[in-house]
C-alpha cells in the first residue's frame, strides 16, 4: 500500500499517540484475486483489451431463493491506496468481528484494488503515459464489471467508501440508484474538485512534470525530487493540526517526524500512477444530479480536514436536495485524524450499525450463515 496517503487516500500517521498503544495486529482470512475484464472502453474513447482489476475478500456469499449473492459489501478505497489499507487494526477489528458490523460470518466484505492502483491495471504496468486516461466514471464502471463478470455480484447490501471512495460511492448512487441497499461515504463533498482542492492536486502533478528526470514519463530512474514535492503536499493535505500538535508538541519532533514521513511515503511510489491517480478526480461532479440519488445513504466528513474543510457550504444545500441521506460532521479533537479520520472505525461505528439496522431487509437476508 501506498504510504502517501497519509494524506490522501487517508491512511494514518506512522507514529502511534504516546498516550495510546497500538493494538495487536489481526489475521484476517483474506483470500486474493484478479477479475481480468475483456475490450474495456474508457469514457475517452480509448480502450484496453484487457483491464485487471485486484480484489481482497472476507466472508462468504449467501444466496437468497433465487440463487442471487444477498450480503456484498464492497469498501472503496482512497487516492493511491489499496483493498489491503481496510485491514488495518483501527479499521478492520472494529468492524469485522463477531457482532460488529461487518462481521464475517455474515457479511461477504469485498476490498477491491481500483483501477490505477495496487495491483489492478496501471500506468507503471509498462504503458506509462500512454495509459488510457481514466477517470471516476472509468472506475466505478470497473469496479462494477468486477463484480458481475468476475464475482457475480449484481446487488450489495452496502457500498462504503473514503476519500477517492466516498466521491465514487457518490457515482454509485446516481449512475447505479438501485445498485445497493446503502451508501456510506466518508471524507468528500458532492462537487466539482476545484478551488484549493484541485489547486494543491495540480501542484502536486505540475512538481512531478517539472522534474527533467520525469522525461515525459519514460523515466529511467525515479523523479525523486518531483515525488518530493508531490509526497509532501499530500502529506499536508492528510495533516491533523490538533492531533500532531498533541502528538509532536516540540520543534524537534515535529521536524523530525515530517521528515521521516515524507521520506517513507516516497518508498514505493511511483510518478506515472500519481499523476494518473490525482487526475482522475477532473471530470467529478455530482452537484447538478443530486435528486438522482434515493438510496440510504448516511454521509459523514470530519471537522478537521483539510481537504473537504467545514465552513464549505456544500453539505446543507445538498441535504435539501438529498431526501435519503443523513449528515453527521465528526467533531474536532486531539484524537481525531484530519481527513484520515474515515479509517479510524471508532469515530463513525455507530453510524454505520444505524445504517445497517435502518435498512435491514425485511426478510432478514444478511442473517448469519456459513
């Protein structure tokens, strides 16, 4: 997984809070794969003919009378992540345990790695530059032939997603309505990216393209000074000002820590997936469709993030356009993690569960089996 998105796709600092230790990592039982999916068109008019897309997955599928997988969940992840960020402690044994949430025994989880990233298709596979210029669309439509061709999901129960995910569940809910029984996305807004949003995106590509070792994308070696200026915009776009002031409450430290992070982040990386991966957000914009949207959907962002800041005016005036969703802000705290709070289970758990139980089917499909 990319270690970038500390800042994008939201994954959590490095350094634990010394006031809290972190816990045991689990082992999950995870089982791997790929769907490969034949002639796939991008909205472009480019095309591939053949589009890999990687998946992880927790649980069995249950099949209703009709033969039809009643208990998918599918999580999106973020910018320049994977599937494998949703096995984190703070993610993964707050909700998929006996009696969470997502438990196992009941759920059939789905952990796709999206086009662009991990181990799906990408630029850095050897196409470079020429790859097909993706975006939001391209992908949900990929995600959506993965679980039909590939897994033979036609229906889910709940599509969740942060950052980069929570902007596709908003896809979801307009070009698929009837696609799940729920939405739940975390830390975006359902606009155009533009303002400081783009601006710190486009200064993160402008740095790569700038660098003479970038070569047009036929880089021998990596850009590494353009990765640091792309790493280290992401870094402070994930930041959490009260929780690293907490955390890192001397000059040294500080210093020392945002060093250390930038450099780790860069381990891994590369320019071409990057500049593909901060792009493909160009074409979002699902303002002008809102009243498309009629699944329950319980959308949930955090006060202190940078990236979908709380005084924008979105959230409000897109409510009154949204009769099926519900809005929550997280508070601001030392504990919090900035845009990277979607993946800390423990502040949204309950919002999920209430998800869950308002839109239980009647006849109780998602009953424990296996």
């Amino acid at each position: 997984m990319l270690l970038l998105l500390a800042a994008l796709a939201a994954q959590t600092p490095l350094t634990p809070s010394p006031r809290t230790s972190p816990p045991p990592a689990r082992h999950w039982p995870v089982r791997e794969g790929d769907v490969v999916l034949k002639d796939f068109r991008f909205r472009s008019g480019q095309s591939l003919p053949e589009l890999r897309m990687h998946y992880r997955l927790l649980g069995t599928p249950h099949r209703d009378a009709a033969g039809r997988i009643d208990n998918a969940v599918m999580v999106l992840h973020g910018t320049g992540g994977t599937g494998a960020q949703f096995l984190s402690p703070q993610f993964a044994d707050e909700l998929y345990g006996p009696g969470q949430p997502l438990d196992i025994r009941r759920i059939f989880v789905i952990l796709p790695d999206n086009l662009g990233h991990g181990a799906s298709s990408k630029p850095s596979d050897g196409l470079h530059m020429r790859f097909p210029a993706y975006d939001y669309d391209d992908m949900v439509e990929a995600q959506r032939r993965m679980l039909a061709d590939g897994l033979g999901v036609t229906h889910l129960r709940l599509i969740m997603g942060t950052s980069m995910g929570c902007m596709h569940s908003f896809v979801w809910a307009e070009e698929h309505p009837d696609a799940a029984d729920a939405l739940m996305p975390l830390a975006c807004e359902p606009v155009e990216i533009a303002g400081l949003n783009r601006m710190w995106r486009q200064l993160a590509i402008d740095g790569i393209k700038a660098d003479p070792a970038w070569a047009g994308g036929e880089y021998r070696q990596p850009p590494l000074q353009g990765l640091r200026t792309a790493e280290s915009l992401l870094f402070i776009a994930g930041s959490a000002p009260l929780y690293l002031q907490a955390t890192y409450p001397t000059r040294p430290a500080a210093s020392a820590y945002a060093s250390g992070r930038v450099t780790a982040g860069l381990q891994g990386l590369d320019a071409n997936d990057l500049v593909y991966q901060l792009d493909a957000s160009r074409t979002y914009n699902p303002w002008p469709r809102l009243e498309a949207i009629r699944a329950p959907m319980t959308w949930i962002n955090s006060a202190d993030d940078f990236i979908n800041p709380r005084n924008l005016p979105f959230p409000p005036a897109a409510l009154k356009r949204m009769p099926t969703v519900r809005y929550r802000l997280i508070p601001e705290s030392a504990e919090t993690r900035g845009h990277g709070t979607h993946t800390w289970a423990r502040f949204w758990k309950a919002d999920l569960s209430a998800l869950l139980a308002r839109t239980a089917p009647a006849s109780g499909r998602t009953r424990r089996h296996g």
